[in-house]
C-alpha cells in the first residue's frame, strides 16, 4: 500500500492462515498487534502514525474475521505464527508495537525474532508476573464487575467506555468473538507467561514502554518493572489516559510513539 488511505476487508497471508488485516500509511514497516478487541479501522490513531509509517495491522486468530484453526490456542502458537509472518514480509527488518494483550505477543515474537525486529514499542503490555504468587498483576476482566472493569480500562470512562446498547448486531457479535479468544489464549495462567521475565534479557533492539498514568488493568509499576527487564528500554508515561492511551490520547500516544521509530 502506498498510500495513507483506509483499508477494510483485507486478507493477509500468513503460513495456512488468511488473517484480517487492516493498513494504514506509507514508509517504514510497523506491525501493528492489538490488544483486548481489535483494531478499529477508524481508530484516530491510525491516521496519525500513518504519516510516519506503514502500519500493518492483523487480527489474531480467532478475533474479528481471522479464523483459528482448531489446534490454535496458546500465546506459543500467536507468538510463533507473527515470527513467520514477520520473516515473510518483503523488509529486512520491521517495527514491532504490541497494545495490552499484543504487547504480551510482541515481547514473545521479540525475544525470538532477533535482528528481524528494527524498534519495539510496548504499550500497557501483558505478560509477565511481578509480584508474588498471592498478589495479582493483572485486574481479572473476565471475573471482576463490568463496573469495575471499565473504572479500570479508562481515564475518563464516561467519555470512552463502549456503549454497547448504541451497538450493532454485528458489533455486538465481533466483540463476543474477541473476548472469547481472548478468554482461550489468556486464561490458564491469566495474562502472563510464566518464564517470559528471564527472556525479555535477550530483545537487544531499542525498546520504548509507554503506559497510560490511570491504568487500572496493570498499574503504571508493573510497566517500569517491564521495562526494567528489558536491556536499555525507555518508559514514558501518557497521561490521562487508561489502559488505553493510544485511543484516549491519540496524539499524545503517536507523538510519543513516532518520535521513538524517527530516532
């Protein structure tokens, strides 16, 4: 694509898998892993890192129109399945930024993919456990209230939430998809791989941690401890935003972010 133009209903080739792809910019490669729902081909945020880059966008198997084989169903297979798509790609090297739950995937795919990776960008990332066994990292989305899940998700709830009863069909069914997906690759442990915090050692590429100062899913602490993990990487808070900076402060999160793939 060599356009900054929107993009919707494409198909991206990858192993025996057809994913759902959305792209958006023209320039540098930037594979683009989203988190708990997947990226909305209108998502402001879209636009502005399109200026600087090429944004490719898949949906993991099993979300949006991304079909999951039946033997599909673990990080090590989402993790596995973007090194080969990566090393398919027509770049020596690609940039690598992973939102929430594909923040979890793109420290997995970095610590494997080597010099294949050009810059990664971790933003409120999932994956790895701090604390001690009693004490949980991550807030439960699948256990804890609705309520409680959406004071947690957002700076400003009231402005951002989804309101699904505005929703379509469609939507409705999209969504259900994605949290069901969702619910099979993170659930057992929840949202973390045990041995990933050893490994992080290894990304050696320049790596850029950007959290949202009100993030009630994984506290702005788990993201320095992240970063801390990770050899020479930066932490750069975003503030009033959640769980969610890139929609809640889409400049501010495409500045952040853009100013990090320039250097």
């Amino acid at each position: 694509m060599t356009s900054a133009t929107l993009a919707t209903g494409q198909r991206l080739p990858v192993a025996d898998l057809e994913l759902e792809v959305v792209r958006r910019g023209a320039g540098r490669p930037v594979v683009l892993l989203h988190g708990f729902q997947t990226v909305a081909a209108d998502a402001p945020f879209l636009d502005l890192l399109g200026r600087r880059a090429e944004i490719i966008a898949p949906s993991h198997p099993g979300f949006g129109a991304s079909p999951r084989p039946p033997d599909f169903e673990t990080v090590y297979d989402l993790a596995h399945l973007y090194l080969e798509m990566i090393e398919g790609l027509p770049h020596e090297r690609v940039s690598l930024i992973g939102l929430s739950f594909g923040g979890w995937l793109a420290a997995e795919v970095a610590v494997k993919a080597g010099d294949r990776i050009d810059r990664l960008v971790l933003v409120d990332a999932l994956g790895i456990k701090v604390s001690d066994r009693e004490t949980p990292d991550i807030l439960d989305v699948f256990n804890a209230h609705p309520r409680d899940v959406v004071r947690a998700s957002w700076h400003a709830p009231e402005q951002w939430a989804p309101r699904y009863d505005d929703m379509t069909d469609a939507e409705l069914a999209r969504i259900s998809r994605n949290w069901s997906a969702l619910c099979l690759y993170g659930w057992h442990p929840y949202m973390y791989n045990p041995r990933l915090s050893r490994w992080l050692r290894r990304i050696r590429r320049p790596t850029l941690v950007v959290w949202g100062d009100s993030d009630g899913i994984a506290a702005p602490s788990y993201g320095m401890a992240y970063a801390r993990l990770i050899p020479g990487a930066r932490f750069e808070l975003i503030a009033r935003a959640g769980h969610h900076p890139e929609i809640e402060q889409p400049a501010a999160f495409a500045e952040a972010v853009g100013a990090f793939l320039d250097r």
